[in-house]
C-alpha cells in the first residue's frame, strides 16, 4: 500500500510540475544561448544610401577613415556585383525592394508616383488621405505604406515572435523611412522642410515620443546651417573631381554660382536636407530613436531601417563627377564612422548585423559627358510628348491620345481611343515607330507586347519585373545611354544601365565573414538572407535568393 502510494505520488508530482510550469512561463528570450552566446543578433541595422554608386565604394577609398567605409570592406562581406533586377531604377522602388526581396510586378509601387486611371491622376507611393500629420503642422504627414501590397522583413520579424520585435524607420524623405519600415511597425519618422522637424502620422501614433519631440526641439538644422557649406579639406586637394564651378550643375536658391562656399543660411530648415548635414541629421535622430525604443534591449531581435536621403539630393543637383559629392561621401564616411563606434557602445561589438546597400545609382550629367566627348545627351519629354498628341490627333481624330509620361513610359487615354473608335494597336505602331526615330530614344514597345519584343537581357527581365498590370503605363521608352529626360543641369536615374543598376551591398557584424564576392547579385535578395539568418518565414511577395558565403 505504500508503495502505491509513492508510486502514485511520483507520477504526479511531474504533471503537477508541468502544469505550474505551463502556467507560469519564462520570458521568451531568442536571442542569447545558456553558454551567452548570441545566436541570432540584438539589432539589424538597414542602411539604404540614396542614389550611391558602386564605384563611390572605392573612388574616395584613399581619403576615407578608418572607421567608416574602410571598416564595412576590411570587416564585413562585399557583394561587389549586386545589380537591380527591375526598372525603373527609382526611390521608392529601391527601397521597397530591399525590403520585401519583391519586385514592382508584385509590390505594387510602380515609381515615386504613377498615373491612376481609378483617380485620373498621379499617385504618390506613401500618400495616405485617411491620416494626418503628427509633429507639424500641414500634409506632410498625410503619408502610410498602405499603397505596398506585400510584407516586409520587418513585417515577418514581428510575426516571427507575435509582435515582440520593434521595428523602427528612419529618413529624411518620407518613402525612405515608411516603404522600408513596413506595414506593422512601431513607428516610422522623416522630415518636414518647412517646420524643420522630423514628423511622422497617425498610422503610427497620436503623437511624437517625448525623445522626438526634444530632438526637434534642439534645432538642429538651424545649427548645422549656421554657417556656409565649405569643403572638409581644401579645395585643391579634391582631385577626384571636375572643376568646382561648371554651367551644368544645379544652383542653390538665390545663388550665383554653383561654386563653395554654399550659403544656406536663409532657409535652413528646408535646405539642410540638401547638403550632407542632412545625412548627419539623420543619424543623429537614429540614435536618439535607439534609446527611445530601447532597440537591441529586449531579448528579441530588433530592426532600424534607415535612409540617408541627402546623397540624393546632392547628387541630382550637381552630378557625380561634382566636387559637392565628393565632398558628401567623405563626410558620409566620417558620419558612418561615429555611428558604428555608438552601436559597438550601446549594443555591443558582433552583437548587431549591419548593411549597407543603395536604392538606385546615378547617370553622369549630360554637359558632362559632351565635355569630354562621351555618349549622352537629353531627351526633352514634354515637347514630344506635346508633338506626339498633337500627331495622333491630326491622323487619329483621338485628342491627348497621351494622358501622362511617367517612369519612362506613356499612359493612353484607353476610353478616348474607343470612343473615337480607333484601333488602339495601330495607335500604339505609330507611337512607337515616331519615338524609335528620335535620337535619343534607342526602344518603344508596347508593354503587352513584352513577352514578344526582341530584347537582350538583363534589360528584358528588369522591365518584366518593374511592369505592375494596374500602376504602369502602357507603352515603354528606353532611352540610349547617358540619355536623360531632365533638364540642362543635374542629373537622374531609373534605366537599366550598370550606372543606375549597380549598387553597393556590404553586411559587417553579427554571423558574417570577412570577404567578398563577385557573383552576380540581386536587389531582391537581401530581405530572403535576413529571413534565413533569422530562421524567420520570407516576405509574402519574395522572389529572391540567399547569399549564402556571407556567413560563418
């Protein structure tokens, strides 16, 4: 009997045990090991360079710091050949698929804007009529990601836990910080020229943090801008360079010249973002959002997305070759570098996994390229697009055949052409024949008629992957190399060309090894090798691969 009794206790006393246990259950904690061993990193931090080309990895490598550019090449993994796999190659594509390792075929952001037949109107990709601003005054907080149709990374990451992770996106431009950020996250914040403060919109909150709201407090811009914009080293030693005043750069408002010292002093709120104290601004508000959040400090796998918005703005106005950039990089670098000795601080040496990629690259300005006898030139849009409609309508009978030009390719007035009782075919062979025969334009094709159009790759799959079914237009131009449709002064982006294509891709810290790899690399791929990083499910529209040698 009592050994029943024992026996009875004894198989008890385990279930009773597990059922205490079940009820009170541990903090979950996935991100040190019993031996104190980080088996998956405290903080991911994204940094999205906007508009760097792959060449400005190596091009200032020699005036570099130590700690900024040359620490990612001497410590992390180079992937030396990432191309972007779609068209156009612009803002918000770039940084939606970095995110979503998806494609605008099937994210839905089809540009910076697009033609909407539904609202007869462009689109902005993060506007969002249903929120208002948050840290400002005006619209410029009118802005959600709801207008992207698939997950991001950091979407899965909260999934992956049952929205334990916080994600956070940070950016001087609001598609920038919002697009990469995703749907779920905690907040996303970008910056409101007019009011000088960093502003996000109810879709995330009621109101700013109180760390935010210091930080705009500070003024910071005002300081930044206090006093002209002057090159880091003189002048003479940017032999990198062209000369410092040329007639094809951009000029600041009011100025005379597009020659240093650049004095910004009148409108410093607006203006910071282009220079590059707007990217130390940036970084800046990173850190304080960091600590606001308590990123990296609660047992799960944290992310920050951020953008650094004013390497685009500078490059647009002056150009690659322009003494302005050069002297952004350098100043980038030494920014980068205070950034990694603040992480290595507050969240630990190998204990953060880092990379750096870009949105997009950037053509040489057209003035530039005749100085020195080099293939480019412009292509002037409105005025052909003008002489196209006016064409179609004296053949056709069909007025403004041509609704919009947008992303490099033309949206036709479908009803028009049917009203009139048109065929929309011939429409589009005459179209595209009349376009063909412009200089500066080297295919038009109707974009139905992809599948079948005679094109090499991989200029025939970027623009399979960049054609969205309800956002895009109806009939591609691409344009011949180092040709622009902008202006006589600055430069652009969005063609399939290496120059607008090829970006830079460098992961540094937790699980990565040292080196580098000349094998070709998409875009897409960056969100899939975080998910397998991670041991977390891919974003819902991916359709990359994982770069497998850049781990231990």
């Amino acid at each position: 009997m009592k050994f029943t009794r024992f026996l009875t206790a004894a198989l008890i006393f385990p279930v009773a045990l597990m059922a205490q246990k079940a009820t009170s259950p541990a903090p979950f904690n996935q991100s040190v090991s019993k031996s104190n061993k980080a088996i998956r990193p405290k903080l991911i931090v994204g940094v999205v360079v906007d508009q760097m080309r792959w060449d400005y990895l190596y091009r200032y490598n020699n005036r570099y710091t130590a700690g900024g550019f040359k620490r990612l090449l001497q410590d992390g993994f180079s992937c030396e050949n990432t191309l972007i796999n779609y068209t156009p190659t612009i803002t918000a594509l770039g940084h939606s698929c970095v995110y979503t390792g998806s494609v605008p075929a099937i994210h839905g952001i089809a540009g910076n804007d697009w033609y909407s037949r539904q609202l007869d109107r462009l689109v902005y990709c993060t506007e969002d009529s249903t929120v208002t601003t948050v840290g400002a005054s005006g619209k410029s907080g009118k802005m959600s990601p709801r207008n992207l149709k698939v997950t991001t990374i950091g979407d899965e990451l909260r999934l992956s836990n049952n929205f334990q992770s916080k994600v956070v996106g940070v950016a001087i431009k609001d598609r920038g910080a919002i697009l990469p950020a995703g749907h779920s996250a905690n907040a996303a914040f970008w910056y409101d020229g007019g009011s000088g403060n960093f502003v996000t919109s109810t879709y995330y909150m009621k109101e700013l943090p109180g760390w935010a709201q210091s930080f705009n407090n500070e003024k910071l811009p005002q300081q930044y801008l206090s006093k002209p914009w002057t090159t880091l080293y003189p002048i003479n030693t940017y032999v990198l360079s062209t000369g410092d005043e040329k007639p094809y750069e951009g000029k600041y408002k009011n100025a005379t010249n597009t020659s240093f010292p650049h004095d910004l002093t009148a409108n410093p709120n607006g203006s910071v973002a282009n220079t590059p104290f707007g990217n130390t601004l940036t970084l800046e508000f990173a850190k304080k959002a960091i600590e606001g959040y308590g990123l990296g400090k609660s047992g799960v796998t944290d992310l920050l997305a951020i953008s650094i918005s004013s390497t685009d703005k500078v490059g647009h106005q002056f150009g690659p070759n322009a003494v302005e950039i050069e002297d952004t990089y350098l100043r980038l670098d030494q920014d980068l570098a205070s950034f990694f000795k603040y992480l290595d601080a507050k969240i630990g040496k190998g204990q953060y996994l880092f990379f750096i990629t870009a949105d997009h690259g950037v053509a040489h300005v057209p003035g530039f390229m005749e100085e020195n006898n080099l293939p480019g030139g412009i292509w002037d849009a409105a005025a052909g697009i003008k002489e196209l409609n006016q064409l179609i309508a004296s053949r056709f009978g069909v007025n403004k055949a041509i609704l919009e030009y947008a992303n490099y390719q033309l949206y036709l007035d479908h009803d028009a052409i049917e009203k009139a009782g048109k065929n929309e075919v011939e429409i589009n062979k005459f179209i595209t024949k009349w376009l063909i025969r412009q200089p500066a334009i080297l295919n038009a094709f109707p974009l139905t008629d992809l599948a079948i159009t005679a094109l090499p790759e991989p200029m025939k799959s970027m623009i399979t992957n960049g054609y969205n079914a309800k956002n895009s237009g109806d009939i591609q131009i691409v344009l011949q190399s180092g040709y622009l449709d902008e202006g006589p002064t600055g430069t652009s982006h969005g063609l399939w060309n290496p120059y607008d294509s090829h970006i830079p891709l460098v992961w540094m810290g937790w699980g990565i090894n040292h080196g580098k790899t000349n094998r070709t690399i998409g875009m897409t791929d960056i969100a899939p090798t975080i998910a397998a990083l991670l041991q977390i499910q891919m974003p819902s529209g991916n359709i990359g691969q994982v770069i497998q040698e850049i781990t231990h």
